[in-house]
C-alpha cells in the first residue's frame, strides 16, 4: 500500500480509475490497485505530449511530468 498526496500521484489515481464509472470531485481517498498503476505507466510512455493532453482525468498541467511519475510510482509499487 502507498498514499500518495502530490497533484501527480493524484491525476494517477484519476487515469488508473477512468472507465470504473464517474470520478470522484474529490481525489484524496481514491484506491486504486498497483495493476492499474502499471497499465496507466504503459499507456502514458506510449504517448506524446500532446496525446496526454487529451487524457481525460489528466491535470494539463501535469502532463509535462506525468511519465516520470508514473514510472517513479510504479517502481515504488513493484
């Protein structure tokens, strides 16, 4: 288990979570499991950034740093 509290491990958990239903409007107490980490991970080392813009759940502001993140969680996780 990891809690994570920074705006990227935030918009993970909101990618990881997409196609589970409506996102929460509040992140903070989302669960989401080391699988999906690893499946948004390889998703987003897939895509340039103007195709991670386009990411639903994505924070644009994010998306600059969103693969190290996520490659950074994952390892964690692993």
């Amino acid at each position: 288990m990891a809690i994570g509290t920074s705006g990227t491990i935030l918009s993970l958990g909101a990618l990881a979570a997409t196609g589970r239903g409506p996102l929460p409007s509040d992140l903070h107490h989302l669960q989401v499991t080391a699988k999906q980490i690893r499946r948004v991970r390889k998703q987003l080392c897939r895509l340039d950034l103007e195709h991670r813009l386009r990411l639903p759940g994505l924070d644009p502001r994010r998306a600059d740093v969103i693969v190290a993140g996520a490659i950074v969680l994952d390892t964690i996780l692993d």
